[in-house]
C-alpha cells in the first residue's frame, strides 16, 4: 500500500495529527485520482457500517436457557447451602391443608388476645404513603419492555417500560410499603429476572421472580 | 476539529456521496461514550456473574437477552448463513456460562464474549473447510458469473455486503466486522482476538481495500 492510501486510512480511523492531516488534505485537493479513492473507501465503510442488523431468532433465549448444564456444586459448597441457603417450602395438598388449619387455630387465638386486651388503636396507625419505585433494565435490542408483578396483577401490558437513549428501559411506579413480586417481560414473551433486584424467589414456573420491599417513610 | 469538516466538505464532488463522507467524519469526530454509565452496567455485570455462580441460572438470561444481538450478528457476518450463525451464537452463551468462572473482573463482559463467538467462527470455517460438498462448489463458481439479474439483486444492499464480506480473508473480514459492524475501537480489538492493535489496523486497512473493490466491481453504490 503506498504512503498515501496509509494516510487516507488513518485519516478514516481518526489517527493523524493536525499536521499530518493538512498535508494529505492538501494531497487529495490537487489530486483527483487520490480523491475518488478517498470516495470510494468511505463508501465502502459506510455501506458496511448501515448495513441491517438481522433480528435474532425468537426463541433464540429460551434455546440457550434449556441447554444450560446444571453446575455441580462441591461438597463445601452442598454443606453452606444446607447451612445458609435460602431455602423453598414445596406445598403439597397435606401440608396445604394443615397449614391452614394451624393459621385458622392461631387467628382465632390472637383475635381473642386482642378482643381481651384491646391493646391496639387502630385510630392512630398512619395512612400509608406511596413511594416512586424507578426500575432499569438495559436491554438494547428489544422492541418492547414491560413490567408485571403482585402490583399490577402480573398483566404483561399492564406497565411498558420507556427506552432512553442508551439503550436502558425504565419506568417509574408508586408503590405501597409492602413486599412485591415481579419480573421483565421482553417483547411480550421472555421473563426476564431483575439483575438489580434485592433477593430471589423461585415462581414455580421455573424462573426466579425479582423481590422488592417499599419501607414505610 | 470544524475546520476539517469543512475542508472536507468542500473538496468532496457534489450528490448523495458528500453527505456520506461528511455523516461519516462527523460520527467519527462526535463518538463520545457516557462512561458513567458504563462503568455502572459493568459492575451490575460482575453482580450478574456472581449470581450465575452461586447456582440462580436464571439471571444468565438478562445477558443473553443483552448480548444476543451482538453475539448472533458477528457470527452471521463471518459465517454468512443465518443457520449456523444461530447454531454457534448459541455455543458462544453456552460455552460463555461453562466458562465464566474464568472469567476475569477487570474485563468487559461483552469483549469477553465476543472473542468467545469469534473462537467458535473460527472452528466452524475450519471444520467447513475440511468437507466442502460438490454442490457448494458448484454454487461458489455458479455465482462468480454476473448475469443482468445478478446486477440487478446486487442493489439490494444488505445481501451484496455479506457476498462481499464472504470473499474477504477469514482474519480481514474479522477485523473490519468488529471495527465497522460492531463499532469497537482498535484497543479493545487487541483485547479481544489477543492480536497487536498494529497488525489489526493492517487488517482492517486491507480488509476495505478489498471491500472497495469489489463493491466498485460489482458497481454497488449507495443508492
């Protein structure tokens, strides 16, 4: 490649000094061949560079999510997690049944400690107080963003999300206090777990909803 | 940096290609990054990986979601059909997840994943190399003769870019894929195929001329 089709690309990658720059400008002025390679590289960049994206296959997520293999944890890891992991009670209809048997039983009781003592004033608890809950997720290529949860009963159209500029969807929501359950739905089909969330909890679907808690203020 | 837009403006012959040329000095002198941000989405990256590691799989798909756009297209570029782009996007993710607990916190995420698909381009041309079928050869040299209706598919665009990409040297067409499709700077090339940034720019320079000419010989312009 002679001198100045180096120079021309360097001009192309943005890489010459101010100097350098003038001299192969000053160049390609009085030299019409030299121009019309400038020309026709730039063309070719560009030409490149707007090329179409093509849209990835839909079940492209899913695909890759199912061929996962499962990681085998070491013994020193099964003896932590037995230890410190969070842990998910798996119902049954038994254990369904005596649960609410034992919640009726203990209601009762506490119902009957309060009708007794009359401790607590209902009058004075305050009114609760909504807080603006902004959620992110940076997901560039998606068309649409939503966002479903135990706040608006898990409808997948129920909350769209904004795109911002870079890429990064948001929404701001008002919230109760209160401990909610959600999750991102991308272009109406893949559930997507909050990377930003504060904890996890398996749905029984096989995904892991997000968990938020509001405080009260 | 104005005056050498309109220096360049005014040499550039008039038509569609001055606004090319000068949109395309323009994006080069304004392509600035909100590293802010960047910085922020790399350490919920980490916080992502972590996660992955301590058994919740799940999360894995927010990167996947992320990336898959990239993943998928560069391997489309190199390899030129959309099924094996498919087949080796989702081995790179796949590969990417087995191996991420070599996965080191002072690199991009991204990078780091690119340069996993680009393996896997790799192998598969290689392996397609060893068992080229009679058809594909014949479909190789059937194409090569440019008939009136060749010429007239060939403006469509978006399909003679990639015939034209297919036609460059496997490690030409890499790097001007990811300086140009992808948009990476020549550093963070270095980083990721673990070639010098000098090579690269020697690639890449050689790449275009190819590129030029063979949209010049197949009388592609911009429109």
């Amino acid at each position: 490649m002679d001198k100045n089709m180096e120079l021309i690309h360097k001009l192309l990658d943005g890489e010459l000094s101010e100097e350098e720059k003038k001299e192969i400008l000053d160049r390609i002025d009085s030299d019409p061949v030299l121009k019309m390679e400038l020309d026709a590289l730039s063309m070719a960049v560009h030409i490149v560079e707007k090329s179409e994206r093509l849209p990835v296959p839909p079940s492209f997520t899913s695909n890759v999510m199912g061929k996962l293999p499962a990681r085998k944890s070491s013994y020193r890891e099964k003896v932590w997690n037995f230890f410190f992991k969070d842990r998910v009670l798996r119902w049954n209809m038994v254990t369904a049944a005596a649960a609410v048997c034992l919640a009726i039983i203990i209601s009762a009781g506490v119902f009957k400690f309060q009708k007794k003592h009359d401790l607590i004033s209902y009058a004075n608890m305050p009114v609760e107080s909504t807080s603006i809950v902004k959620f992110n997720l940076y997901v560039p290529d998606a068309k649409e963003v939503a966002i479903a949860g135990d706040f608006n009963k898990w409808k997948i159209d129920g909350n769209s999300m904004k795109k911002q500029d870079n890429g990064i969807w948001t929404i701001e929501i008002p919230l109760k206090p209160g401990v909610y359950n959600y999750m991102f739905v991308v272009d109406g089909k893949v559930w997507l777990s909050d990377p930003n969330a504060e904890s996890y909890q398996d749905d029984g679907f096989g995904y892991k909803n997000s968990i938020l808690k509001v405080a009260k203020l | 940096m104005i005056d050498l837009a309109e220096r360049i403006q005014s040499y550039i012959s008039k038509g569609s290609l001055q606004l090319v040329t000068f949109s395309f000095f323009i994006r080069l002198m304004y392509k600035k990054e909100d590293k802010e941000d960047k910085d922020d989405m790399q350490t919920e990256e980490y916080a992502i990986i972590k996660q992955c590691m301590d058994g919740n799989a799940d999360i894995y798909s927010v990167l996947v979601e992320r990336y898959k756009g990239m993943v998928y297209n560069i391997a489309y570029r190199m390899l030129g059909d959309t099924e094996s782009a498919n087949d080796m996007a989702q081995e790179s993710f796949i590969s990417a997840y087995i191996a991420l607990k070599d996965f080191k916190k002072n690199s991009k995420f991204s990078t780091w994943l690119c340069s996993i698909a680009i393996n896997k381009c790799r192998d598969h041309l290689r392996s397609k190399k060893d068992t080229v079928s009679i058809d594909e050869i014949a479909e190789v040299s059937a194409s090569k003769i440019a008939t009136p209706e060749d010429a007239a598919c060939n403006r469509q665009i978006g399909h003679s870019i990639q015939t034209a990409l297919n036609e460059l040297p496997e490690e030409y067409r890499e790097a001007v894929v990811l300086k140009h499709i992808e948009g990476l700077d020549y550093n963070e090339m270095e980083n990721l195929l673990g070639v010098s940034s000098k090579t690269l720019k020697v690639r890449t320079h050689r790449g275009r001329e190819m590129l030029k000419k063979l949209l010049r010989e197949r009388g592609i312009s911009d429109g």
